[in-house]
C-alpha cells in the first residue's frame, strides 16, 4: 500500500537529486530516507529511482507516480486544512430544526452569537414541530433539532403523531439522544377582549370547558386533550393550527380560547386578545437534541452552548 509519508520521501529525493539532500529538507537522517523508499519500491513492485553518478534520478514509474503524487498530496493538504479549519471554529455548518415559537425567540439571539465569535461558520434553519423535528435529526437531515415534551403527560400526548397516534414512553422518547435541557415555560390562556374572563387574573381549566378551541400542533393537541379530561371535560376543538400567529388571530376575533407558550405569544402582537394564568399550571420543557457522536463536532457544540447562554438571557 503507497502511504503519503512514502510520496513526500519520493518528492524530497527527485527535488534534491540525492538522499541525503532529501534528508536534510526532511531533517531526518540519510538511512531513514533510504529506508521509506526501499518500502515504497517494494508497495509498487518496480524501482522508482536510479543513480547516475552521485545523482538519484526518477525511472519511468517513478516520473508516474511523481505526477500522480503532486495532486495527492495537494489534496491531502488542502483536506488537513479544511478539517484545522473546521475544528478551530473557522469553518464548518450546524443544520438547525426548530418548533416555531423557538425560531422567533431563542433561535436568533443564538445564531448571532454564535456568528459573531466564529464567522466562518454557517447556520442552517428549518422548522418542524416535534415528532417531526426529532425524525429529521435521527434521519441525519439536521444537526440540532430544538424540542419540547410536558413532563408527566401520558406518553400519547408527548408522542402524538399526524394521525393522532402515538404511545413512546416520555422518559424513553429520547434515550438515544444527547439532550441538552433549555428551560421551562409555562403555557397561558388565550382568550378575546371582552370575554367573560379577559379580566380575570387565573382561570381554572375546568371554567372553560363549553368553549371553542384553537388547538397547536398535534402534540400540543394531545396533550391539550389530556389536561382538559383530567380536568372533566373534552375540549370542542373548532381549529387546529401549528401557526402561532394564526392562533391569535383566531382567538382575537373572537373564535374561541386557546393555551400557549409564553414565549409563543411573546413573539407575536397579540391584538384582541388577552392572557391569563391557567390552573393547575401547564408546563412544557424545551431542549436541544443532537446525536451523541454530532454532540463532539465543534461548530455543533458551540452552537448547543450558544443556544444555552440565550435560554437564560
């Protein structure tokens, strides 16, 4: 087998025209320089230098493997360089996936940071609410995915899929990956301008059990379904929708009530509506996942960092 310490003896002794000027370019010794091309001869089955007189000169598969040798080593320098680079943070990619509510808050403050120590580095983002999000990251379609599960809910409202089933465990959902927890929020209620308890400081879950619903994502949904049945009632859910600012919209004209994330309604101008305190409180713990062997890539890692710092900010 030819190894590139090998081509890079070969090329010192053609440049120098000797062994023992390859071994002073090199700074080893004459013998080790003999030694390697001996190997080499012996990889390739033919000799690849002659002497004529003091002067060691290519033979014809040595002026071949010479040609070839330049664009080896050039492309093995120019990938040493590449993987220095992307190493030391002055190159390299995160691909990012994220619910929506954490693309408009935690997201930006995070890229720009992380921009901002290491500018070579480029950012990618999609957004996916949970399962999905978590499917693209296992299926090597992103680097990070950005998630959230409700402690102590029924494995069918942290898993729910598209068509309503569901049934992981959600102390197991994640076991294979590497979570890096952000923070917890807590959902509030999302009611009209005048109704009944747009002044109200709480509210009890129960208190809203003949209204109209606007429903999230499929996991919010679920889980949705599971607080309001603990609390005696299933939720008339007139809308569902995975966009937050459609949420509002809906609520502030007046087409029902809704539970969200503070940060969700934070993001967006909540016109006509007004929020509450929803109890018993609802809370939603919100991580960043990646693959245990991505959790080691260095841009990936600082990008898990950054996400941290802006989850406490």
């Amino acid at each position: 087998m030819i190894e590139a310490r090998h081509l890079r003896v070969l090329r010192a002794v053609v440049r120098a025209g000797s062994y023992s000027g390859a071994a002073r370019e090199l700074g080893c010794t004459q013998p080790a320089v003999s030694q390697q091309m001996k190997a080499l001869e012996q990889s390739v089955g033919t000799p690849l230098l002659v002497r004529i007189g003091r002067e060691a000169r290519p033979t014809d598969a040595g002026e071949a493997l010479m040609r070839h040798a330049a664009g080896v080593l050039a492309g093995l320098a120019a990938a040493e360089e590449e993987v220095a680079a992307i190493a030391g943070l002055r190159a390299g990619r995160v691909r990012l996936v994220s619910f929506p509510s954490g693309s408009s808050t935690l997201v930006p403050t995070a890229v720009a940071r992380l921009r901002s120590g290491h500018p070579g580095t480029r950012v990618s983002l999609v957004e996916a609410e949970p399962p999905r999000s978590v499917e693209m990251l296992r299926a090597g379609e992103a680097d990070i995915a950005l998630a959230f599960r409700y402690p102590g809910a029924r494995a069918s409202a942290n898993s729910v899929t598209e068509t309503g089933t569901g049934g992981t465990d959600p102390e197991t959902e994640w076991s294979d990956l590497a979570i890096r927890p952000l923070f917890t929020d807590s959902l509030v209620g999302l009611v009209p301008e005048g109704h009944r308890f747009a002044d109200a400081g709480e509210v009890g879950i129960a208190e809203l059990a003949g209204e109209p619903w606007i429903a999230g994502c499929p996991r919010c949904r679920g889980h949705l379904v599971e607080v309001c049945e603990a609390a005696g009632f299933t939720p008339r859910i007139d809308f569902a929708t995975d966009d937050y600012p459609a949420v509002v919209g809906l609520v502030g004209a007046g087409l029902g009530v809704a539970v969200l994330p503070a940060p969700a309604v934070e993001s967006v101008r909540p016109r006509g509506t007004r929020t509450v305190r929803v109890v018993p409180e609802v809370r939603r713990e919100v991580v960043a996942l990646t693959l245990p062997d991505l959790e080691r890539v260095p841009a990936v890692a600082a990008m898990l960092d950054r996400l941290a710092e802006a989850s406490a900010v």
